[in-house]
C-alpha cells in the first residue's frame, strides 16, 4: 500500500511554515501518543506516521528532496533506520522539549540560571503596623560589566557549541527509548568560551555586594516572605537570574503581643482605681492614646476591647482589635497612717461581701474539708 502525503498525513498544506507544521505535530502527536492510547495499536501507526511526517518534513534539506522526488527520496535508508523501523523518538522529543523545556531547565533558557538567595530582616511590631522602605545590601553575583555577561573577551563572542550544535543537550538512544543529559561540552549553555573575559573567567558573572530597595507592606506577620524578581544571582553566561526571598521577623514588643490581626496590652491598675472607678489612658500599636473608663470594682484580669485599635490587616484597610488587660497592683511600701486605714477598711467590711471572690471560694473550701472529716 503507498504511503500517504506527509503534508495530508500532518494536514496541512505544501506551503506551511515551519510553525505551522510544529502546531499540527504537536496536536496530532498528543492526540495518538501511546501513553494515551494504550493497546491501540491503530493509534500507535497513526502515531508513527505523523512523527515520520513532521521528522522528514522540518528538515530543510530533506523537506527539499521529498518535495522534488516523495517518497523515492527516502528509499533505501535514505530516511529510515535498521530494519525498517522509523525512528519517530526525535519528532517527539521535540514537542517535549516544547511543553516541558522550562520546567525541567532545558530549551527555554533554564540552562545556567542564577541562584535564589534567601535574606533574613528583622522589623519591629511598629513596622509591621505601618510598613516601611528599607534598603538591603546583599552579597551576590552580577553581570560582569567588562564583558556584559556574554563571559567572552572583547572583540570576541561565544561560539555554538560543537557536540551539541547549540541545544545544550545531548541524546543517547537505548533501544526504544532516547535519553537526553546536558552537553558534557558547554554544560548545557549550547556555547562555548574560546577566548574568555579576564574579569570573570568565562563565567559572565562577578561577586559584588548590591543595594537593593524592599518596600514592606502594612500588616505584614512574623514569617511573611517577600519575593524580588530576578534579583538572585546572575545567571552563567547572559542565562536568567534567580530570585531573591526576602524573610521577615518580627521583634518581641515591649508592650504589645501580637494574635493575629488582634493586639494584647497587659495595663496596671492601682487597687484604689479598680476598687472606686475612674478613666485610665492606653497606648496603641498606632502611637496614639486611649481613654478606657473602669467601672468599680473592677476585677484583675478583666479584658477591655477598643474596636479596629489592632494591628492593620495585610493587603486590606480593615485592622484587628486591642484588648486592654487590667493587672490590679497590690500597694506595697505603705505608711502607718496607710496601714492604719487599710485595717479599719477590713474591719467596716466584716459583713459585707466586699470580696466576693475569695469569699466564695474559702466556702467552697471548708466545704470541701467537711467531706472529707466525714
């Protein structure tokens, strides 16, 4: 049976482009790849063809002959392998390289890219409320300015690397399958240095320390990383950059613990004030003042809200609460005169529940001894 036109076979016409023939591969590849036709032995044929097809036909030289001469232009092993098998590994393979090129640091310029760099600050509670410009200065390599990186000495340039022919990879057939690795040559760069820079050595790149600028948004929290594109270090040979992270600590404060977009304030309060009552003035994250009005007889511990006196939320205008912690203080260093008065204050009060707290749980208490005499 004669074989079908490799252009009818891909569908399109005698005078695609090179693009063209690529876009209709790659589909009719993905779609009867045996990976996704297992068992269909129609499909794998199907697929074998098209390979055949794109493999002859991408190739300028052989798009050439077969255009003068078809099919009779291959005969005889001018196209095909040992034994009659056609070797559609390389048609894929480059589709491959297409789709997954980046991804696995081939085709796409992976090949030689710089290192992301990690860099550690640490901010106040304060800056984290408000944000902040900061300027870091980080250690790391860059483009060499002697050479702009091509990492050749003036008056040359880097050359396609021969093993390769410039693809940075090499391929190496085991039976059904091709195995691809970096060029042992270039390293995977698909050129070479004959004549390298003084500067860098060949490498494109220098170590120097550089001054960056990182802006800190309100609200940020202890961990939160900040990424700064293409910062890392210079890649090898012009190859792209890599990344800088940016992770931020945030200092214990002196007054305010931090939960989440909620600020805690642990506020004392003289006996005297919790006992009668009165106004007492807060701090808040912001730098400004409070005025929280204790009714009598507040207890220890007693938490007051001030709403949207917290910490500003990340990315957003709303900000968390404040809660105001009341630590009654116990007066110490009392005159006679204090202590004088302190003991009439116990002794008006026998009868009265002035202290219904530590009343109540001494009843509780001698409750609990009883039963036990029993």
């Amino acid at each position: 049976m004669s074989k079908q036109d490799y252009y009818e076979t891909l569908g399109v016409s005698r005078g695609a482009e090179e693009a063209d023939l690529k876009s209709a591969y790659r589909k009719l590849a993905m779609k009867f790849h045996p990976d996704r036709n297992p068992g269909d032995a129609s499909a794998e044929q199907r697929f074998k063809e098209v390979s055949e097809a794109y493999d002859v036909l991408k190739d300028g030289q052989k798009r050439a002959a077969y255009d003068r001469f078809g099919h009779a232009a291959f005969e005889n092993g001018g196209g095909a392998r040992a034994g009659g098998g056609f070797d559609f590994s390389s048609g894929f393979a480059d589709i491959f390289d297409e789709m997954f090129g980046d991804f696995m640091g081939g085709r796409g310029g992976g090949a030689g890219r710089g290192a992301d760099l990690r860099y550690n600050m640490e901010i106040s509670l304060e800056e984290a409320f408000a944000g902040r410009a900061a300027e870091i200065r980080v250690p790391t390599s860059v483009t060499c300015d002697s050479c702009t990186g091509t990492g050749a000495a003036e008056g040359s340039a880097p050359t396609t690397c021969g093993t390769c022919k410039g693809r940075g990879r090499v391929r190496m057939q085991q039976g059904f399958f091709t195995i691809e690795r970096a060029c042992p040559t270039c390293h995977g760069i698909g050129r070479v240095i004959e004549n390298p820079c003084r500067a860098c050595g060949g490498g494109g790149r220098v170590q120097k320390e550089k001054t960056l600028k990182v802006n800190i948004p309100p609200g940020v929290e202890d961990g939160t990383r900040i990424r700064l594109s293409s910062e890392g270090e210079a890649g090898v040979r012009g190859a792209a950059s890599g990344d800088l992270y940016i992770f931020l600590t945030v200092k214990p404060h002196r007054l305010f613990q931090r939960n989440g977009a909620d600020v805690h304030c642990r506020i004392p309060v003289p006996m005297t004030t919790a006992t009668l009552g009165g106004d007492i003035e807060v701090p808040t994250i912001d730098g400004s003042r409070a005025r929280i009005t204790l009714p009598a007889g507040t207890q220890n511990d007693h938490h007051f809200r001030l709403k949207g006196k917290g910490m500003r939320v990340l990315r957003s205008n709303a900000r968390g609460d404040m809660y105001a912690e009341v630590m009654v203080e116990t007066p110490v260093n009392l005159t006679k005169r204090q202590e004088e008065l302190l003991a009439e204050f116990e002794s008006e009060g026998k009868g009265h529940k002035t202290s219904p707290e530590s009343e109540g749980f001494f009843a509780r208490v001698k409750e609990f001894w009883e039963d036990l005499t029993e």
